[in-house]
C-alpha cells in the first residue's frame, strides 16, 4: 500500500484516524502497530515476518545488551548478534545476487564456477527499517538511550506506517518520549494535515508529470545534447520532489498521531558546495553514515589522510545502500570525491568568496553529473547519457518532443527549488495566503492521480 493510492486515501487512512480517535490512549501504540502490519503487508504478507525478525532481534538484543551492562560487562556479543542479522538480512535479500554476478567472471578466470544465483524480490522499505532498528541496538550498547522493554511499544517504533517504507529513518531516542506519552491537539492535527497535502500535491503534480520526461530521456538509443540536459534536469527534479514529498507525507501523518520525525530535506539545490548538499539531502541517511559509520571509523581525528579515507568508504557505502549496482557504487564514489576535494580546498574557497548564486549552480552542476549514475541502468548506459550532454556521441541524437505539462512542471519545481520556503516554515506559519492554494493544489492533485493513474514512489526499490 502507498500513500498516492486510493485504497489508502480513501478506505486505510480514514478508518485508521477514527479507529485511533477512540483508542484509549494506553492502547494506542497496539492499534498503530496492527495498522502498520497491514499497511506493509497489504501486497505481500509473507513480507511482514522479515521485518518481525528484525523487530525481535534488535528487541531481544537491546534488553539482552542492557542485562549484560547493568552486571558490568558490555554486551558486544549481542550488538555482533544485530549487526550479522541485520546486515545478513540486507546482504541476502539485496546484494547477494550482484556479489554473485560480479564475482563470477573472476570466479571463472580461475577456473572455477559459481551456482547461479537467482535475483530475489526486494523487500519494500528493508533498506530503512534494517538502519532504524540497528541504530536502536548501537545507541542502547552506547548507553545513550535506555532499552525498551514494552514490546508493542517497540514494534510501534519499528513499525510505524508513515516512514516505515521510505524514511526518514527515524531514531529511537527522537521519539522515545512520544513513544510513552504524547500530546494531540487540533492544532497539530491541522499542521499534519498541511504537511501531507504538500507532500502529496509535489508527488503527483510535479514528480510524477516530470518521470515520464526522464524515463523517455534514459530510454532513448541517443539524445541531442539539449535533450539530454532536459531528461537530468527532469530527472533532478523528480527524485527531490518525489522523495520529499513522502517525506513531507510521512511528518505530516506523525504529526496527526502526536509524533515529530525529524525533517529529511532541506532545499538541497540551494547547497553552495557537495559538502553542503549532504547536509540538506536524505539528512536522516547522512547524519546516520556519519554518526554509525564515519564517527567510529576515526571521522576527521586520525589526520587527513585518514579522514579522506573514511570519507571515500562511507560514502561507497552510501552509494551501495541506494542499490545493488556498480552505478550505484560509481555514484557514491563520485559523491565522496567532492567531498576530499572541497575539503582540501577549503582554505582557498573560503579566502575566494565566491558568490553565492555561482556555488548553487556550480554544485547543481556537479549534482546533475552524479544524478546520471544514479539514473542509469549500468554504466555503459551512464558514459552514453553523459557522452550525449556534452555532445560527445556519435550517433544522430533523438528529440524528447517534451509536452506543456513537462515544461510547467519543471517551471514550477525551479520556482520552489530557488524561490520558496522550506515546506516546515510553510507548514508552521500556515497563512491563508499559502493554506488556500495548496488546497486547490491537493483536490487537483487528487484528481489528476484519478485521471493519470498511480506511479511508485521513486526510494521504494532502495
């Protein structure tokens, strides 16, 4: 089920908010739990014993970590225990099938052979909930929360419906005390409400407009240098605003219920540097690389060379999360070579003082170069697409033939891309001048989700 279906607009949410309404507030963490259950098994129920596995084992491990503590000794034991079955879980379901493909040529060199190993379906959402729970068992090993020992309470952590599949992967100790108590009102009612329209309304009037633009660009046999700028540019545009607009979705709905997710996005096209973009793109992503990953790792205490290092690896790392695919290893290795070069021409930066509006589209620049590998279906494809921007293919180029519904959408994402507000100021200030044309925005959205039909959401294949 997703939030851009009828099923959930129209049958799922409403008999959710009436049921939650009556719940009595100690029963409420269940009824938020059995209604992610459904939520995520709607399609496939069979999916739904993968995600208990995790709940159970980070669950179990957190106490068992806390037992162990509290008789002086640390409990490592348990925390390798999440991280094999965690990891293990994502390496099965996820990468064991492109390990098995890039080793068999070296496998074969040597004369050997490898069984074939048959691509398993991805479970939705695995990627996210595997970090969520993972990063509960390393901060209970860390001491720096306390471990839940109410299991529904727990499994409403994990399993909580509006940023159970696609983030923001939200951390235990943020909403702990909202876990146990917390407030409902009107007003915060109203604040979700808003929220999500937004979210909804840049999903389908803008995302969804602009996929068919991108998808038309990286399925062409060639590309005219213009075109090909136009289908990235499509494509840039789409990834942000159909990955924030479920993000805008799932804060609003935690809105409704009393909780506050942290935000995901934060007018990442407005960054000066590659260093600033990860500061305001997929934050709760990028603060868990650098708190999980990069922090342990030595972060920027062990000298440059080491720094460079750990910068290089997790940001591998990062590129692997998003897929099982060299494209996405080559997009991540791009990503953490900005990164060393900013940092060692910091000094020189600074002391240029470049202006701003150069650093924004100076990094969108670099951001569209990286979107390429991101896009690509491999990395022939990738060299293709970007021999084609820079007029560098040999073949006669196709023209998208792009339809006014292309160029307003891409009109309107530039205006709120440089222009607008950050959807949480929107959402905060509520005024009227801003509450009226996003509800005509929301009922045309709906009705255009009618006409058009349903297009998934981009971070579900991650």
């Amino acid at each position: 089920m997703v939030f851009s279906s009828h099923v959930f607009l129209y049958v799922f949410l409403p008999a959710f908010l009436a049921v939650y309404a009556i719940t009595p507030r100690g029963l409420r963490s269940t009824t938020i739990s059995l209604a992610s259950l459904l939520f995520y098994g709607w399609s496939r129920p069979d999916l739904v014993l993968l995600m208990l596995f995790s709940t159970v084992l980070d669950y179990v491990s957190g106490l068992r970590i806390a037992h162990a503590q509290s008789r002086g000794r640390t409990g490592r034991a348990w925390l390798i225990l999440s991280m094999v079955g965690n990891l293990g879980m994502l390496a099965t379901f996820k990468y064991a099938h492109f390990l098995a493909q890039s080793l068999r040529p070296l496998v074969h060199h040597w004369g050997w052979t490898l069984p074939e190993w048959e691509p398993i379906a991805l479970p939705v959402g695995i990627s996210f909930y595997t970090f969520q729970t993972m990063s509960y068992t390393i901060d209970v090993f860390r001491r720096d929360v306390e471990a839940q020992r109410n299991p529904i309470d727990f499994l409403c952590f994990v399993t909580m419906f509006p940023q159970l599949v696609a983030g923001p992967i939200v951390r235990y100790h943020t909403i702990a005390h909202e876990i146990r108590s917390r407030q409902h009102s009107l007003s915060l009612f109203f604040r979700g409400v808003l929220a999500f329209q937004s979210g909804f309304a840049k999903k389908i009037l803008i995302a969804d407009p602009l996929s068919t633009l991108a998808d038309s660009a990286f399925a062409a046999t060639s590309l005219a240098p213009g075109d090909a700028w136009l289908g990235i540019l499509a494509y840039a545009f789409q990834i942000y605003f159909d990955f924030s607009g479920y993000s805008d979705m799932a804060i609003g709905l935690g809105l409704m219920l009393g909780f506050h997710f942290p935000i995901n996005f934060d007018r990442p096209y407005w960054a000066r540097s590659i260093t600033d973009f990860w500061r305001r793109w997929h934050i709760s992503l990028s603060t868990w690389l650098r708190d999980y990953l990069y922090v342990p790792l030595g972060g920027n205490r062990k000298g440059s060379l080491r720094t460079y290092v750990n910068l290089a690896l997790v940001m591998l790392l990062g590129g692997l999360w998003h897929g099982a695919n060299w494209t996405f290893v080559v997009w991540g290795a791009y990503q953490g070579f900005w990164l060393i070069v900013e940092r060692l021409l910091a000094g020189p930066i600074a002391r240029w003082r470049f202006p701003r509006a150069l650093g924004i589209a100076w990094t969108f620049f670099l951001v569209l170069i990286g979107w390429v590998f991101f896009r690509a279906k491999d990395l022939p494809h990738a060299i293709d697409y970007l021999s084609a921007m820079f007029g560098l293919s040999d073949s006669v180029g196709q023209t998208l033939g792009p339809r006014p519904i292309h160029f307003t959408a891409l009109g309107v994402a530039s205006l709120i891309v440089w222009f607008g507000k950050p959807t949480r100021d929107l959402v905060d200030q509520a005024r009227i001048q801003w509450v009226l044309p996003l509800q005509a925005a929301f009922w045309w959205a709906l009705l255009h989700m009618d006409y058009e039909g349903h297009v998934p959401f981009l971070y579900f294949q991650f």
